[in-house]
C-alpha cells in the first residue's frame, strides 16, 4: 500500500514533496538573481594595466621639417585637471615600441612631452599617448609627418591665418611652447616669401617675442611668411622654422557662430570623471574675435564652483578643411548627484552674433547580464511553476485513486 504522509492536509506523495522542495528552491535563486540584477554596483576606482579608454585619432598631424627638434605634447591633456595628483604620461609607436622617460637617445619623453632631436623621415608614423592616474586612464594616437624642406612642401606645412583687410592684425609664429618655455630673450626673425622683413618699421612690428603685428593690412599682404629662431641642444644649435600663409579677407565676411556640441543630454555614472566639449563652427571667422565660455544655473562657472570640481579647460582653435573652429571643454573631476539636477550652458559670442546651448547630465544606466536576463527568469518561474503544480495534482489524483480501490478490496 502506497505510503501516506499525514498531518500535511490531503495525502501528499513524498516524491511531490520532494519536487515541490526543489522548485522553491528554485524560485529562491532566481528572485535573488533578479533583484540583485537591479541593484547599482559601486563603482570601481582602480584601473587595470591594460584598461584604457581610447579617444582615437587626433583630427591633425603634425608636420614637421627634416633635421629640425621637434616637440609634441599629448592633445588629450588639456581635458585633465592641471591640478590632479599621481598623472602619469607616457608615449609609445604604434609597433608597440615604448619610448624612454629619459634624454638617453635622439627620441625621449621628458615631463610629459615628446621630444625627437633631430627629427628624421624615418620618424613619420603613428604615435600613442597614454595619461593615467590611479582612478583613470585614456589613450589618443597622434600622428607625425616629417619632410624634406622644399618648395612642394612649403604649403603642405603651412599654418592657415587670417587678418581683416584695412585693419592691423598680428602673425602669431605657432607650435613653439616647448622651445621657449620659462625664456625671456626670444628671438625670432620674420620672412615673406625668403625675404627678410624690417620688424622695427612702420609696416611690420615685432611684438611679444613670438608675435608679428601689420599695420594696415592690406591684399598685398597676402602671401606666405616663415618665422625662424634657433633651439640649442646638446652643445649643437638647431633651426626651427614655421610656415604661415596669410590670407586676407574683408570685414564683411565675419561669420555667425554654430555651436554644433555638446549633445542635449549627456549621460554619466556617478563618482566618474567627465568632459563635455563646447564645439563651435566658425567657418571662414576668425577665432580671436571670438568668445566662448559655459555657465552653470546662469553663473560663470569659477564662481559656481569655487572648490574647483567643475572647471572649463583650456581653449582650442583649429582648423579643418579651410574651416575654423573653437573649442571649450567642461571638466569634472567626478560627477555628483546635484550635478543631474543643473542647469548647463555653452555661450558663444562676436560682433555677429549671441548664442547659446543648455546640456544636463543624467546618470547612465548599469547594464548588466542579470538585467538582461531577469525577464527571462521570471518567465522560467512562472512557467515552473504552473508544470510543478499540474505534476503534483495529476499525483495526488493516481494516489487517492490506488487508496480507493485497495478500500474496496477489503470490504468485500
């Protein structure tokens, strides 16, 4: 006679007590995996060695002239806080050949910045900065052409600027904050078109060092100018020399401001660092005459943040395709739960135009595989369910039906 299990209510095999047992066991873990699924992980504050963000490839390379030093500093940097403790900058080529930290060789990386003395053909290619700290690290590759000095190559290393005509505007001799760092006797000669210029005289004037101011500009002025001045190293002395070509343009053709970034919103995890750059597209404009900062809840943003949490990065001018650009980034060493509810701007002004852009941050989303699949386990569950129930019921049904007929038997 099939064994009964009593005061359990109804007679209750012991193989569906046995199944049922299971399945609430079941059930058990996969509430505890779903609900734990939706529960914010903290975040992690140390970097593993291979654990880089990759900002990809600088939008310019750097061109630069056979047998001159050349001097590259990482163009993610102005994105970290100066201030920032324990950043560690390193370089390296794209075949994975690190550089060495110091001046042992022709190529070597000192205080940050690369440094090749004298720079060779043979030293184009690609080149990765990695800047670290011990709560994050980024890479951006960069890349560095090296030529012959020729004619043909006179305007593929030019430095586009422009002046308004019937004004007096400067030439600014560029890319040469290495070179003349913490030096107070700079001397650089001006040329146009390989003739030198009369810097003293009523046309052209030597200002600041690094700058060449022309007074009454006009289309004439138009043309190609080379600045030189001399670098000593290693008891040797090198030339270094930067290409400018001049166009002028009328005042009429100053251009509206189009700030093309930053996104409407901009998703973050709590704790991490952020950058939102201001991007504005000036066209043919000229940058210096134009003004860009962010505010926060309509305050500047050193006065909103006087602690310096928030701060706006250095300002970036370039150029591509023939087009101006400038750029401003909004820095925060780590975002917090206030800044999801402030109000942020990107302001833009010139003599042509005022405008403005708003971006909030939200918190971003923790993805994780439990989430994915939590819908799935509650499917499971309920599906398990309904099967345990129907096996227990079509049990107990043969049970009471053997009991029956055994109860039968024995009566007659």
């Amino acid at each position: 006679m099939p064994l009964r299990l009593r005061g359990l209510g109804p007679e209750v095999s012991p193989s569906c007590v046995l199944l049922k047992f299971w399945g609430a066991m079941a059930i058990w873990s996969m509430l505890t995996v779903g609900v734990s699924a939706f529960v914010i992980q903290p975040e992690e504050h140390t970097v593993a060695a291979g654990n880089c963000h990759f900002r990809g490839k600088h939008p310019q390379t750097r061109l630069k002239v056979e047998g001159e030093p050349v001097a590259m500093r990482c163009p993610q940097v102005p994105y970290w806080d100066s201030a920032s403790a324990g950043v560690n900058v390193t370089w390296r080529r794209n075949d994975s050949t690190t550089i060495p930290g110091e001046e042992k060789t022709r190529v070597w990386v000192q205080d940050g910045a690369l440094w090749i003395v004298p720079a060779l053909q043979g030293d184009s290619g690609t080149y990765i900065c990695t800047v670290r700290n011990a709560s994050y690290c980024d890479e951006m590759s960069v890349e560095l052409g090296v030529f012959e000095k020729t004619e043909a190559s006179l305007s593929l290393m030019s430095y586009p600027q422009i002046i308004p005509m019937s004004t007096s505007g400067l030439l600014v001799c560029p890319d040469l904050s290495e070179f003349i760092h913490n030096k107070t006797d700079v001397k650089i000669q001006w040329y146009k078109e390989s003739v030198p210029l009369d810097q003293g005289g009523e046309k052209f004037l030597s200002v600041r060092g690094t700058r060449l101011l022309v007074n009454n500009v006009s289309v004439e002025d138009a043309g190609y100018y080379t600045c030189a001045m001399t670098f000593a190293h290693g008891g040797r002395s090198y030339n270094i020399t930067r290409n400018i070509k001049l166009r002028i343009k009328k005042k009429e053709e100053e251009t509206i401001p189009v700030i093309i970034s930053p996104r409407q919103t901009i998703s973050a995890s709590l704790g991490s660092r952020l950058t939102i750059p201001c991007k504005v597209f000036l066209g043919a404009g000229i940058p210096t005459t134009t003004v860009l900062w962010w505010m926060a809840n309509n305050t500047h943003i050193d006065d909103a943040y006087q602690g310096g949490r928030v701060t706006e990065g250095q300002r970036q001018e370039y150029s591509e395709n023939n087009e101006n650009y400038i750029e401003v980034p909004l820095i925060f060493e780590r975002v917090i739960r206030e800044d999801l509810h402030t109000d942020f701007k990107c302001v833009v002004i010139n003599t042509m135009s005022f405008q403005t852009l708003r971006t909030t941050v939200k918190e971003a989303a923790s993805f994780s595989w439990g989430i994915a699949l939590a819908p799935l386990a509650l499917i499971i569950l309920v599906l398990g369910g309904i099967w345990i129930h129907r096996r227990c019921k079509r049990r107990t049904g043969k049970t009471y039906g053997l009991i029956e007929l055994k109860t039968g038997h024995q009566d007659s």
